[in-house]
C-alpha cells in the first residue's frame, strides 16, 4: 500500500465534499499519511488546479485526489480528471457511483487508480474494471450508505479472502486498534474520514471538532444517523421513478436516500445540526478523544501500534510453544 501510493505510512485521510481541499491533505501528507483533495471541494476545474499548487508548497511529499461520482461533482468529472492528469498527481481515488471511465484513463496517463465503495460486490466489481486498490467503507462509517452494506468487521473480513488487489478498511476507524484491527482483518491500508476532520489542521469550526471529543457512539445523533442504510422500500420506490423524471432530479433523490442517517428519521438536535454543518461525523467519534496535529495524529496511531504489537509478544510465544 505504501508503495502503490507513495507515502510511509498505509494511513489515507477520507474526502470530504464542502472542506476536502490541501489544508488537510497536505499536512497529512507531509506526516507520512496519504493526504486527499476532494475536487468537489473546489468547485471548478481551476480551483482545484490552483489547490493542488498549493498543496505542492505545502509538502514535497505525494498526495492524491478524490472525484467523487455525485451529480453535484458528476459533470465536471472528466474536466477535473484533465487538471489531475496534467498536473501529475500519482494517485485518482474514486466514489459512489461507478468511475471505470475515469479510472481507465488515469490508468492510461500512469496515475493509479482507487475506488470506493460501499459493498462487497461493489468491491469486486471495480477489481474487475481494473482498479489498482479498493477501499471499502462499513456500515459504521460516514458517507453514501448501501441498503446492503455490512459492518466493517466482517464487510473487510469477507472481502479480503474474495479480493485480489489491495483491500483499505474504512468505516468507524480512528485510532491504533483500529488499524491494526484493519490489517488483522485483511486490510493492507486504513482510510479516516471522521478521525481526521478532528484535527488542528481540518478547516472546520473548533466547536464542530469539540462536539467530536464529546460524542457518543450511543448517543442516538451518532448511532442513527451511522447505522441507518436506506431501506430497500424507499430505493425500491425511487427506482420506479427512473424513467419519469428528468435524470438530474432523479439521481438528487436517490443521493438525498443514501446519505447517512436519511433512513433513519432522525430528529436532530441543535449541536446535531452544527455538526451536520461539518458533515455527518461516523461512530468513529467513539475513538476521538483530543483535536492533535496531523503529525501528532499520524505518529500516535504508529507509535501506540507497535506498542500494542510489543504487548502481542506474549500471545506470539504462547502460539509457537503449542
Ligand atoms: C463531512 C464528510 C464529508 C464527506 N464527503 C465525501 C465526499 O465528498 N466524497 C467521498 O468520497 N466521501 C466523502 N465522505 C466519506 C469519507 O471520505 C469516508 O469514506 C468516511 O468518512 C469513512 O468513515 P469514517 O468517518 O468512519 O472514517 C465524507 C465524510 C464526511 C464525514
């Protein structure tokens, strides 16, 4: 993973649609992560071309872009992909919708190529359009939501004995148990989106990164919203639409049923909505419990890993002795 991407640790920052841009990616780049511009972030074409300069004066160190395949981002998909090819940025992630179009031809100008989804046969199916990794995201995750996405553990444990390219867990992960939970499961990498927009660097209000620190995965704001996939009658009901209203608006209702929490009625309350503002933080506020650096993020994760690995030792003697 850390050779497909260039970077030294297998630890990739999530996109982020309104805030993704070279604030974040290129601190966490330069920490030894892979840092992310979301091209949706910058709107237009130019934007993110005159973002991923910035980001070079940033950091020397590689980063990537995500396009992901929304309609609000969708149309401007192939021009943003020009600006990624033309100004040499190694790695294109994907999302959503199906990108093999795009993937194909970041392939055919040398970039590498990952997509993301939300289930196993999604998963195995950008393997077969020839993605180089795959990034799947659990159901505890923040983002798009499949009426048939599964919980991290065992989405990334089914799909890592399936799946012949690289394999990244998301979904719910912030800290080093997680990770090396990841790659115990059969994750070769770990994707963060909720961990790292509770960074010093994330441009989002201090107190949306505060009501991080504060959250509960119990508290019913997070768990529903993060546990609530569209319901099948719902996405049943849209798709009978397919053919009646114009496409924009039918894709607008469809991403308006996938977007985390919409299945699930949730009443939302004052510090719910400020979040929500920010985005729709995952159950990964379970793990968050300061606002650090992106350095100080990145190195606690590895420092803590290894740390716990030591404490394995034990574990590893007893299994050879038997
Ligand atoms: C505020 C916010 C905005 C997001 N916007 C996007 C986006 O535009 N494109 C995308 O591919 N994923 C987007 N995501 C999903 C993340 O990139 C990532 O897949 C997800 O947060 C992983 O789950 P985690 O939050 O538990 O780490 C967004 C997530 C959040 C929290």
């Amino acid at each position: 993973m850390t050779e497909l991407l260039g970077c030294k640790y297998p630890i990739i920052q999530g996109a982020y649609g309104h805030f993704g841009t070279s604030a974040i990616a290129a601190p966490v780049s330069e920490a030894g992560g892979c840092g992310i511009i979301t091209a949706g972030a910058l709107k237009t074409p130019e934007g993110l071309r005159a973002d991923i300069r910035r980001a070079r004066e940033m950091t020397d160190k590689p980063f990537a872009v995500n396009i992901t395949m929304i309609t609000r981002v969708m149309e401007l998909a192939p021009q943003f992909l020009d600006v990624v090819i033309e100004e040499r940025v190694p790695v294109l992630f994907t999302a959503a919708y199906r990108a093999e179009h795009l993937g194909k031809r970041a392939k055919e100008a040398g970039l590498k190529w990952i997509h993301k989804v939300a289930t196993i046969k999604h998963a195995l199916a950008a393997e077969r359009q020839g993605a180089d990794a795959v990034v799947l995201v659990g159901l505890e995750g923040a983002g798009f939501k499949s009426a048939v996405q599964v919980p991290t553990l065992i989405g990334i444990t089914t799909l890592a004995k399936q799946i012949k390219v690289p394999l990244i867990a998301a979904g719910g992960i912030g800290d080093a148990r997680g990770f090396l939970g990841a790659l115990g499961m059969g994750a070769e990498g770990i994707y963060l989106g909720t961990r790292f927009m509770a960074t010093k660097e994330c441009p989002i209000t201090d107190r949306a990164k505060q009501l991080m620190v504060n959250g509960d995965p119990m508290d019913p704001k997070f768990r529903d919203r993060a546990l609530a996939p569209p319901r099948p009658e719902a996405l049943a009901r849209i798709q009978a639409q397919r053919d009646s209203i114009p496409t924009g608006e039918w894709l607008a209702s469809l991403e308006k049923a996938m977007v985390s929490g919409s299945g699930g009625d949730v009443e939302m309350g004052s510090d719910a909505g400020e979040l929500v503002g920010a985005g729709h933080p995952s159950l990964a506020v379970g793990v968050i419990d300061s606002v650090p650096t992106c350095k100080e993020l990145i190195d606690g994760i590895v420092a803590e890993a290894e740390e716990l690995l030591r404490r394995s030792g034990p574990l590893a003697r007893i299994l050879a002795s038997n």
